[in-house]
C-alpha cells in the first residue's frame, strides 16, 4: 500500500498520525530507524526531543526516506506521486514534567545478590550494568519511571529538567517545523513565560501542540492558553495526554485518553483534539466504534492519534535483529549498516509493522490523498 499524506490535511480531515520518539528519548540510531520506517508508511508528522543531536538525526532519517521513497519505492511501484515529507516536532516543557526526566542510581552501591528487577522491567533497554553500562544509559531512557518503585531498595531516583527557550531558535534553523508543550493544569504564569520567551519564533511554525493530563478545570485552563498563545499559530493541536507514556502496557490504557479526548472536544476548544498517553493498537477501533473519527464523526472529530511507547515496542523486534547482526559482525569483514533501508528484509518488517499502525487510521479510501 502507498500512503503519502499531507500533513496539515490528514488533521483537517481526521486522519493525523503521529509518532511520538520521546521527549527524552535521545538513542539517534533507534531515532533515525523509527523515523524511516513510520515516515515511509505515512505518519504525518514525527516528535522528537529538543536536542541538536535529535533533530539533525531525526531530520537525516527523513532525507533518507526520501531518497529510499524516490530511489526504491516510486520507480518500483510505478507510483509518480511527489514525496510527502512528514513535520519535525519537537518536545517543550514548561515545568517539571515526567516526560522531562531521567533515571539515575549508582550500580556501586546494589548488592552483589540484588535480583535486579530493575533491569527487565525497563521498557527501553536502559537499564545495564558493569562491564556493558553503569546503570541507566542516559540517551535511552525517556522518564517512563517504572525502575523506580520496583527497586526494594530505593535506590533509584529521578531528575527532571527544563528546556532553554533559547534553544528553540536554532533548532527552527535546523528545520524544526512544530512545537508540543507540555503543560499542566494550573501552570498559566509558568506557560505564559514560555510562549513569551519563544514567542519571536512561532511564526516561522507550521502547528503547536499544548499536551496537557487531565485536571480539576482542564477546559478552562486550556481556553486560558489559548488566550495568550499571540502570535496565534496558524495550526493549534490539543494533545490529550491520557495515560502517559504507557500505550505499551496493555489494551486498556487507551481509555485515560480517549476519555480526554471527548471532554476536551466537548469543550469546543479552538483547534484540533488529538489523543496521547497510552495509546495503543486497540485506539483506532474504539475511536471508531464511539463514532470519534472521521468520516461518520461530525465536525466534531478527534483529528488524530499521536503514538509514543507503544509504536517503538512494535518495531523493537525489528530493531534488536539489526542491533543483533551488528553485534554478531566480526572483523575482517565490514560491520553492517546501522540504517534499516541497508537490510531490505527488515526494512520490509518494520513497514508492515508501521502500516498495521497508520492503515487503520487511514483507511477510508476517501482519504488517500491526491493534492495538497
Ligand atoms: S524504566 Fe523508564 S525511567 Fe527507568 S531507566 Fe527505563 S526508561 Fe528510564
Ligand atoms: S533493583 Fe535496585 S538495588 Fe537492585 S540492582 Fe536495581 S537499582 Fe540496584
């Protein structure tokens, strides 16, 4: 199937996939496979942490599909549609915030005979010790917490961190196309400091996302939001963070935020509703059967659905095979290539992966974009 879409369409029309790497989540290789994979099978859009290093991979992962769409793809399948490319959002914060964290212990200080359930239960594989690592690998955790209260020591903790509105600039320059800022209720002097700081930059963005959990006066706080976001963005998304950062765990983490979802759209807010935090596979199908998704939702939509944890378990089987042949290459002869589209097999493996993710979505043929 060849899905190309127009990204600020598919939110008009109902449709917007995005993938969701991780505001922390800062392992470039795993960042740039995911972005191949989910922009050659239609996502609409890709956020990734505010982080130079982030965005320059995330942003060569999309000139390589590109380059893979018009080298590979077109000529084989005869299709002469021009390239879509997806936004490059990246992650703000605008207070402590658990997407805005990482892990830290000192393996020193374990006892030889700790079982370490640590270890296991890390859904990033960030989590190794002496002689592969010293604890938590840094660039791979992404904040989801749960190492922390399994330790029956308590030796893990947590440090959150802020984004520097200074860095916004130079990121835009970079090809940064959208931001998301996480919030929370009650937060408006702590948002309205930020939008002020990166206020000169926001004409120069496609879309902004404000993420927000839900809380006691959610409507209001966001209608507050909305009020001093000047310059108005040309795009508003109102990321409705349910469950976050737990799509990977189980069916029912999903209703957190399709619950979200209805009360902000019942709010009328100025924008589009698009759902977060603990999604899954199962969303889409319970999105449909509540009649929220285009085309039997009336103008009342949600827009999209953003996937984080659970779209990188997907492809996590895919992505460990390759780590896999790299590891098992011994010299003389040459190490593998860390990029997928250098293994046509497991390129072949994630895409499906990816489609089974986005197709659903987007599968009313009425949606299969001609023109932007
Ligand atoms: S379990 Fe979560 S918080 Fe702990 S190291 Fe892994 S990714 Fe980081
Ligand atoms: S569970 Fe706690 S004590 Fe045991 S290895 Fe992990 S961090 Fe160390």
């Amino acid at each position: 199937v060849i899905n190309l879409y127009y990204p600020l369409r598919s939110l008009k029309e109902g449709h917007w996939f995005k993938l969701i790497c991780g505001a922390s989540f800062q392992h470039l290789p795993a960042i740039q496979n995911l972005v191949l994979a989910y922009a050659l099978a239609g996502a609409d859009c890709v956020d990734v942490a505010a982080d130079a290093a982030v965005v320059a991979a995330a942003r060569e992962a999309l000139d390589r599909a590109e380059r893979y769409w018009r080298q590979v793809i077109a000529p084989t399948t005869g299709c002469d549609r021009p390239w879509v490319r997806p936004l490059l959002m990246v992650s703000l914060n605008d207070g402590d915030d658990p997407h805005f964290r990482k892990a830290c212990f000192d393996p020193a200080h374990c006892p030889a005979d700790c079982p370490r359930p640590c270890e296991p239960i890390c859904p990033a594989q960030a989590i190794a010790f002496p002689p592969t690592a010293n604890g938590v690998i840094a660039e791979r955790c992404y904040g989801c917490g749960r190492c922390v209260p399994i330790c029956p020591l308590n030796r893990i903790t947590t440090a959150f961190y802020q984004f520097s509105p200074a860095d916004l600039g130079p990121l835009v320059n970079q090809g940064v196309d959208a931001i998301e800022i996480h919030t929370q209720v009650g937060r408006e002097a702590a948002f309205e400091s930020l939008w002020a700081a990166i206020a000169p930059v926001v004409p120069q963005l496609a879309c902004v996302a404000v993420s927000c959990p839900d809380g006691d006066g959610i409507e209001d706080y966001l209608r507050s939001l909305d009020a001093l976001m000047q310059p108005r963005p040309p795009v508003v998304v109102w990321q409705a963070d349910g469950r976050p950062m737990s799509g990977d765990i189980g069916d029912g983490t999903t209703h957190a935020t399709l619950r979200l979802g209805q009360k902000l759209l019942a709010a009328h807010l100025p924008g589009y509703v698009q759902l977060a935090g603990g999604t899954n596979g199962y969303t889409v199908e319970k999105l449909r059967s509540l009649h929220l998704l285009a085309p039997t939702a009336g103008p009342q939509a949600i827009a999209g659905v953003a996937y984080g944890s659970y779209a990188r378990k997907l492809l996590s089987p895919v992505l460990d095979a390759l780590d896999e042949r790299q590891a098992r290459a011994s010299p003389p002869a040459p190490r593998p290539s860390p990029y997928l589209e250098y293994h046509p097999d497991l390129l072949e493996s994630a895409m499906r992966l990816a489609h089974a993710l986005i197709d659903p979505l987007k599968r009313h043929p009425s949606l299969l974009i001609a023109s932007p």
